[in-house]
C-alpha cells in the first residue's frame, strides 16, 4: 500500500494485490480535496515500479472521482 500525505493529514492511497494474475491496483482514492494536485499520478508513480517488475505492460486506473 501507498500512502500521499502532507503534514500528517491524508489525501490518498492505493493498494496493489500482488497475488492477482496479473498483478492489479484494488484500490486508488484521493480525497476530494485534493484531486487535482497531482496526488493520484504520485500513488501510481510509487506503485508503478512493482508492475513493471512483476512484468506489468502497462500502468493506469480508469477514473472514478
């Protein structure tokens, strides 16, 4: 799980199932106020290293706001 945060409050999170096949993001939430400041694409920059090495071919979520 990633976690975006700035000074202590929460603005997001997403969470990787790694035992799916092939690996899939479960979760991917920003809180409202923070939607369009980037913090999505941040939690995907965090996960997107374990999709590409668990042979992902490519990285993205629909939106859902």
């Amino acid at each position: 799980m990633h976690v975006a945060e700035r000074d202590g409050t929460l603005l997001g999170f997403c969470a990787v199932n790694p035992a799916a096949a092939p690996p899939e993001l479960d979760a991917l939430f920003v809180e409202p106020d923070a939607m369009g400041a980037g913090v999505g694409r941040a939690l995907l920059a965090q996960a997107e290293p374990f999709y590409l090495r668990e042979g992902a071919r490519r990285v993205g979520e629909p939106a859902d706001p």
